[in-house]
C-alpha cells in the first residue's frame, strides 16, 4: 500500500547499464583509451552516482538502499551477480569453443552443452531440500566452491579436450550454479521484513540481471580481443609465412571464415587459431573462477546459516 513506480530509478538504472555495457564491448574492439570508451565509462559512474542519489531521497525508491545495511542480503546479492555471470560467460566461451574450434554444428554443440543446463536443472530442483538441511552459509558456499572448481577445470581445455571430459567439467559447474542461483534468492528474501520481499527478490533479479550481460559482453570481449593478441604468434609457430601473418590475423578479425584462406595454409591457420582461442578462453574462464571463489568468502563471513528477518 501506499507504493508507486520510480521512473526516475528505473531510467537511470537502464541507462547506467547501457553504457557500461556499451564501454565493455567497445573498449574491446577499439581499445579502452579511446574517447567514447573513456566517456562512457565516465558517464556510467556518474549516472550510477545520480541513481544512488535520486533512490535515497525517493519516498518510494525502487530500489531500497537502507536493505544492503543487512550484510546477509547484500553478500546474497553479490554471490547471485558472480554466479550469473560465470553461468553466462561459461556457456558462451564453450559454445564459441565448440563452433570455431571443433567446427560443431548448432545442433551438435547444443547437445554437448546440455551438461551443464542438464544438471543445472536437476540439482536446482533439489536445492530447496539442501538449503533445508544445511542453511543458506553451506549451500551457497559449497555452490560457489563447486561452480569454481568446474571453471578452473576448464583450464585444462584444449583445442583437443575430447567432449566427454568437457562434459564433466561443464556438469561440476552446471551442480555448484544450480547451489547458488535459485537459493541466493530465497536468502536474499528471508534477510528483510516481509513487506519488503516484493523489493528484495526484484534486486537479487537486478543483480543477477547485471552478471548476466556482464557476462556476455565482458566475455565476447576478452575472447575476441585475447584471439587477436594471442594469433599473430601462433600463426608464426605453425610455419604460415610473416607477410601472410598480418592479413590472416585482420581477416579473422574481420569474420573471414578459415575456409577462404588458401589451401597450401589453411590447416596450419587452423591449428594456429584454435591455439589462440583455447588460450583466450583460458583467461575469460579464469575471471569467474576467481570470482567463484570470492563469492565463497563473502558466504562464509556474511551469509547468515538460516536468515532471520530483520
């Protein structure tokens, strides 16, 4: 009762996310020191800081800023954003794994992507019973643990992983996300009085809104621009001839499929770009693993083990 909409919240939020999206994927492609990078990320810190402004003197903000005062409701959170990024920059980097690498097809790589969707939903199912048992601390913890371990597995991926051993690694992740994801949200809910529970699971969905285009924008970036950083050398290690390195390198950059290189080159190209790219996905899976982890720690310290309302 008594509640109305927060246009003001709610464009500021939207446009505050565009740009720091927009600066993400650009900065990527034309480098972060150029001025639209640079102003966008300028214009994200300062819409953000005009957001948290118009919220705490808003009589009905969209947002609540007094909940993250709740250190259990603001780590919940936290571990709800990382873990949404990780599930969506995981699957990304995999898919384009499967597709540029081992020359799957979409149905073929969809197939070899259901360990992880698979055993999300199957042990999602049981994460209400486990939460039950263990409390939020553990759950969320070992979820995190897990999700990491199944990331940092993948940094054992190859461009000749064979797609059973992949599976497994996706399938440990796909187990630790479905411990975080769905009870993140309960946690988030039972950490603030009930008439603001409405609130609460919106802002855990903001979050994890948030990881999930982070997730893909900040990983298609460090995968492209890792593949063009890494390329130029590897082509030089798998014997294509240096006046040839340049244009195969801005080719692929361009989209130039491998297909249309010359034949006398073209498997040396090949075996040089899924070098390239299996070293960049090392480093786009790497950045949720470490999260993962830091995620953990905020369970253990913050998390409450059954939250109480305030």
């Amino acid at each position: 009762p008594g509640r109305h909409l927060d246009p003001p919240g709610l464009a500021l939020t939207v446009i505050a996310i565009a740009l720091l999206n927009y600066a993400v994927i650009q900065g990527g492609y034309a480098g972060f020191g150029t001025p639209a990078v640079l102003w966008s990320f300028t214009g994200f810190v300062l819409v953000l800081a005009a957001f948290l402004v118009v919220e705490s003197r808003s009589r009905t903000p969209m947002l609540n800023l007094r909940l993250f005062r709740n250190p259990s409701f603001t780590a919940a959170n936290l571990v709800a954003m990382v873990a949404q990024y990780a599930f969506v920059g995981m699957a990304i980097a995999q898919v384009l794994y499967f597709q540029r690498v081992r020359h799957e097809s979409i149905l073929e790589t969809g197939l070899l992507t259901l360990p992880v969707t698979g055993t999300y939903l199957l042990v999602s199912a049981v994460a209400g019973r486990v939460v039950s048992r263990l409390g939020f601390k553990v759950t969320l913890t070992g979820g995190s643990l897990i999700a990491a371990t199944g990331t940092l597995l993948m940094l054992t991926q190859t461009a000749h992983t064979s797609p059973a051993l992949i599976g497994l690694h996706l399938a440990v992740f796909g187990a630790g996300a479905a411990l975080v994801l769905p009870p993140s949200t309960a946690a988030a809910v039972v950490s603030v009085p009930p008439a603001e529970a409405g609130m609460a699971s919106g802002t855990v969905n903001l979050f994890r809104q948030i990881g999930n285009t982070l997730g893909a924008s900040v990983t298609g970036t460090i995968v492209t621009s890792g593949l063009i950083s890494r390329l130029p050398d590897q082509l030089t290690q798998h014997g294509v001839p240096s006046e040839a390195t340049r244009d195969i390198t801005d080719g692929i950059a361009s989209g130039t499929p491998i297909a249309a290189i010359p034949a006398g080159i073209r498997d040396n190209v090949s075996a040089a770009f899924a070098d390239a790219f299996t070293s960049a996905l090392h480093l786009a899976v790497l950045i949720p693993a470490v999260g993962a982890l830091l995620a953990a720690v905020a369970a253990v310290l913050f998390v409450r083990k059954h939250a109480q309302i305030h």
